[in-house]
C-alpha cells in the first residue's frame, strides 16, 4: 500500500486540480464527474467501480493518518487509480476549509447502457421526483430508496443533479447504488411508465387515497414534488393522487420525510419489506 501512495507537498499542484476549493464549486456536470467525501461513499465508489456498474473513480485525495482506515477500501481499487496523500496544513489548503473527514475521491459517471426504464424488472417499485431543487431532499429521498427497496429514481429535468456533492454525501453513498435518470418533462416521464405498466400515484396533501390503502401491483410509482409547491397541476390531474394521515393545521411534511413514508407504505403492499 504504501508503495501506491503519493505525497502532494503544495496546494498548487496540478494533479489535485479538481479538488480546490470544492467548498465553492462542484464537477457536477462537467463530464458527468463528481466529489465523493468520506468514507462510506469511498467504500460505495470502489464497489461501484468497473464490471458493469454506473460508476467509477479517477483519483483519491487524503489526509495522510486516515490511510490506515481506508486501506481495506483502497486494495478495491484497481492499481491505476492514483491515491494521493497530504498533511492536514495542505489538504485543507486544498479544498478550501478544515475537512475533518479527510477522505475524497474524484468519481465519473459513466454513459448509460440504456434507457432505464426499458432496464426495470416486471415487478418494480420506483420514485419520481418532480422540481427538487433540495440538495439535502435530493439524497434523502435517494437514501429512503435504497432503505425501502426502490428499484430507481427518475428526476425531470427541473430537478438538481444528485451528483453534487453535498446530495450525495446526505444520501450516504446511495445514489451510487439506486439507478436513477435525470432529464426529460415530468408529464412525459410519468406517460412512459405508465405505457410501461406502472401505477402512478403522485403524492398530495389533498390526495383521494390514504397513502395506506393503495392497492399492490407489480409496477408501482411514487411520483413527490418539492416543499410548498408541491406537484404541479399538470401531473395532479393526469394521474391518481395519495395523502399521508396528518394533524390538522400542518400544510404538509417536507419532501425527505414524506418519500419515506410513502415508499415504506407502498413497500410493505408490495411485499418487498
């Protein structure tokens, strides 16, 4: 191991380029390329890497006394991932503020095979995201997938990239393990799953359906829009709506708290939990 590490002595150095002041900018959609940070996301990268997974790692960045505690994630790299070492002085001089994690990696997503939807097995629970602009509701709805067994997530094209790095250090690593596409109208979206099979239910204070009631089917989708707002229109009235049970006088949960509740409810019809 030791043999595999390299020191950087300056911030300037050009082969740490992409981790300068990540505080203040991010490699979301710059070559589909993104910051991992911390441990578990590392482990859930080097899973991720090669075969026929999404995602794969260009170069480790760490704090030199956390090597020994990552070496085991390390040796699941292939050799010729360069991993970079740097005393703290440097490393924080490098990203920009004090990381106390001391663990980053530069990752790639890589193009897609096929269209996921054409990808999904028969029987399949997915959510839909419509408007989230939350980076912390982006990885919290990612990590309630993994939680209840969600086959993928779909994102419209007003949605933010999960990629970024403060959504996918919310959704502990998950969104390099849940399938998901991004792009596209909502309406449009929606009108593919269900020419696909899938129940749509979107998700409204007002919905007619008690979250709790909704009937078991092979394709299922969970369709959430963002706080306040919430879905629009457009998609309310094209498809069958669900409410989650409340207290009075509460406009609605926020979007993470929801989809877990949601998809635990549509999880359990289904038989998956």
């Amino acid at each position: 191991m030791t043999s595999r590490l390299i020191t950087i002595e300056s911030a300037d150095d050009p082969r740490i380029a992409e981790f300068r002041d990540i505080r203040e900018r991010d490699l979301t959609g710059r070559e589909s390329r993104f910051i991992a940070e911390g441990t578990v996301v590392l482990r859930m990268l080097a899973a991720a890497h090669g075969g026929e997974g999404d995602f794969e790692a260009e170069k480790v960045l760490l704090l030199r006394n956390r090597v020994d505690g990552v070496s085991s994630i390390l040796d699941g790299l292939p050799g010729t991932v360069p991993v970079y070492v740097a005393e703290a002085e440097v490393l924080d001089r490098i990203v920009g503020f004090h990381l106390h994690r001391g663990v980053l990696a530069l990752g790639r997503r890589k193009p897609a095979a096929a269209d996921l939807i054409e990808r999904l097995p028969a029987r399949a629970l997915v959510l839909v995201g419509c408007g989230i602009s939350n980076h912390d509701n982006a990885g919290s709805m990612f990590r309630n997938a993994a939680a209840f067994k969600a086959d993928a997530i779909f994102l419209d094209e007003t949605s933010c990239d999960p990629l970024y790095r403060k959504a996918l250090r919310v959704s502990v690593g998950s969104v390099l393990t849940v399938p998901y596409q991004r792009g596209g109208d909502a309406v449009d979206v929606l009108t593919r799953l269900a020419e696909q099979g899938f129940a749509i239910w979107t998700l409204s204070p007002r919905g007619e359906t008690d979250i709790r009631e909704i009937p078991a089917s092979d394709r299922m989708a969970l369709v959430v829009g963002t706080e306040g707002e919430g879905l629009p229109e457009a998609v309310l009235s094209r498809f069958r709506t669900a409410r989650i049970p409340q207290s009075e006088g509460l406009d609605s949960l926020n979007v993470a708290m929801a989809t877990g509740i949601a998809l635990f409810a549509m999880s359990s019809a289904a038989g998956l939990i």
